[in-house]
C-alpha cells in the first residue's frame, strides 16, 4: 500500500512521493515465540517481500554499532581512487565477495549506461561463520589498513544480524510446516562457508538534468539483505499498486528484503522484492550512504522448492535445477555492463 505524504527533499523543499507503507516486525517479539508476530512476518513476505526490522528492543547496541560501520564507509569511499584501485573486487575475488567497485562498472540508466556507485564489499571472516567465504581467517584477505580498526565492530555488526537472521528463518519455517530437516536454517548454517558479505554503498550525485536509476531495477541474489541508510532514494515495486514507491529510512530498524534464494526455495510463495535506487521526484540525486548484510544460502544448495503443504506445485524439478553458487555467477554477470545482455535480462529480476 501506498499514501502521498509530505517529506523533507534534499534540498530542503517538501516534496509528495509515493510512499511504500511497510509493516514493522520486532525481533524481541519473534524472539520471545509470539505466534502473531511469526504469522505477520510470514504474510509479510509473502505479500511485500519486504519489512522493517525493530531491533532496539533485542539489540539494544546496535544504534551505535551502525553508526561505527557509517564511519568507516565514508573512511574507505575517502580513499584515493588509485588506492582504492588495489582492492578490484574483480580481481581479488572470483565470487565478488572481497573488494572494491568504482562507479559506472555495472550496467545501469545513466549516461552511456552505466551505474551512479561505487560499493566495497567486506567479507567477515570466522565471526558469525567459521571460514565465512572460504578465506578461513582475517589474515587471507587484503584490504585496507582502515577495515582493520573497525573489525571490532563489523564483527558485532555480523553477530547481530546473523542472530537476527536465523530467528526470521526459524519462524518462516515455522509457518510453511517445514520438517526439522527442510528448516532453512539448515541452508545458512553459522558453522560452514558461505558468501555472506557486508557491502558498503556510497551513490554519487547526479544533477537534475541526468535522470536515471542510479542502480538499475533488481532482486538480490541471496536469500534477504539487512539494509541501513539514512537517507531516501530506495524505491520499490508496490505489492498492491505494481507501482514504484519509496522506502522511508527508519531510525533503529534494519529494511529487509527477500532475495531470490528464499523465492526460489519456495517456488516463490516467499516474494522477491524488486527494487532499485533513484532521486526523489523533481529533485537531483545527492550524495547518499548506506550499507547491507547479505544473508545467502550455503553454495551447494539446489535451488529447488522444499517440501511443505503451502508452497505451489511446479517450477524447477531437480534435473534443471542450479545451485545457490551458480546463481550467484549468472546474476553477476548481468550486473556486469561488459557482460550484461537483453535476452538474459530476467535473471536481474529473479528466476
């Protein structure tokens, strides 16, 4: 559902976007067992694919842990670009987990049809997953000398979320009837490798007359996205109105997402949530931060429904089946402007 509403723009001036009206989930509730809030998540994802996350009430250091990693992306997109350069994500890492991308790298709406942003992905090494991106310690991967003074805190940043995570995943089992060995906790287990990564986002500003997505209309390959941000710019698909419609920045709640892992798990009774990045309506694009867990299903796993009475007949059988792994390259590689191409254009927006 949407609802016009008056918001601040940028500069200053009150701008009438549509708005995305999101539920609110709170993690303390999920946490203590309450049934009502398991079945509204649940509706939730089905529907929307996409909520707010209270976690004050359940991580009460959070506020300040996100203000640390706040900190450090403005350190790192600081950096000379030669510097930055160093750390080319598409050469330090086959799977893009570990590293820096410089602005107009992907396929996007602006000018020559490239993106507005540049990203540096961190990978979190052993803290909340033994070997977390099969680097097996913090030592095995470069990056600049500023990560290190804030690995303190990306570690906490980690611990939380991927508490958080498991909780959503417990209770979504949960409602779709799961049996204990198709729980999908099963499938991002805390103990083995997995190309989970943190990926800090800075988009640059645009003047009023270059209008375009800044990053173009996409699912996320994994299985959901913990996003923080404080300022505007995210818009969504509307479940309701098939519309685009913005997401409010909400102080002390993370924005989570489904990605495409968990659609395809479910034969998509779980939505996919479709999104991208761009200017308030009559306004430039302005300088914007944000940053993002991405929780994604171990490598091996088949992307192919589970077993539960909810969840749609059809879709992939196992002979035609991809891993999780697999995916992953097939969704890159049409991020990739030198690699992007028309006919494989729906594997942007889920499978």
């Amino acid at each position: 559902m949407s609802a016009a509403k008056l918001i601040p723009g940028e500069n200053g001036e009150d701008v009438e976007p549509s708005l995305a009206q999101l539920e609110i989930i709170s993690l303390k509730a999920l946490r203590s067992g309450s049934t009502a809030e398991s079945a509204k998540l649940f509706d939730v994802c089905c529907r929307d694919g996409i909520f707010y996350l209270d976690m004050l009430g359940s991580e009460p250091n959070v506020l300040q842990t996100v203000e640390d990693i706040y900190e450090l992306e403005k350190n790192i997109f600081d950096l000379p670009e030669e510097e930055l350069m160093l750390y080319d994500i598409d050469k330090l890492s086959p799977g893009k987990l570990n590293g820096y991308k410089p602005i107009g790298r992907n396929h996007g709406e602006l000018a020559g049809n490239k993106d507005g942003f540049q990203s540096y992905a961190t990978p979190l090494p052993q803290l909340p997953k033994d070997g977390i991106m099969k680097l097996g310690c913090e030592a095995n991967f470069k990056r600049p000398q500023v990560v290190d003074t804030y690995m303190p805190s990306l570690h906490r940043f980690a611990r939380a979320i991927a508490a958080a995570a498991s909780v959503i995943l417990y209770a979504l089992s949960s409602n779709l009837m799961l049996q204990s060995n198709q729980n999908l906790n099963n499938v991002h287990r805390t103990h083995l490798p997995s190309p989970d990564l943190v990926r800090l986002l800075k988009y640059h500003a645009q003047p009023p007359s270059e209008r375009g997505a800044s990053h173009i209309p996409h699912t996320d390959l994994g299985s959901m996205t913990f996003l923080f941000t404080k300022q505007h710019g995210l818009q969504i698909i509307g479940s309701e109105s098939q519309e685009w419609e913005y997401v409010q920045p909400r102080v002390a709640c993370a924005t989570v997402n489904i990605g495409d892992c968990l659609s395809l798990l479910t034969n998509k009774l779980l939505r996919s949530c479709r999104h991208r990045v761009c200017a308030l309506p009559g306004q430039p694009m302005n300088e914007r931060y944000s940053f993002a867990y991405f929780l994604r299903a171990e490598d091996e796993t088949l992307m192919k429904a589970v077993k539960s009475p909810l969840i749609p007949k059809g879709g992939r059988d196992e002979e035609d089946g991809f891993t999780c792994g697999e995916w992953m390259k097939m969704k890159y590689a049409m991020l990739r402007k030198d690699t992007w191409n028309q006919s494989d254009n729906w594997i942007l927006t889920g499978a």
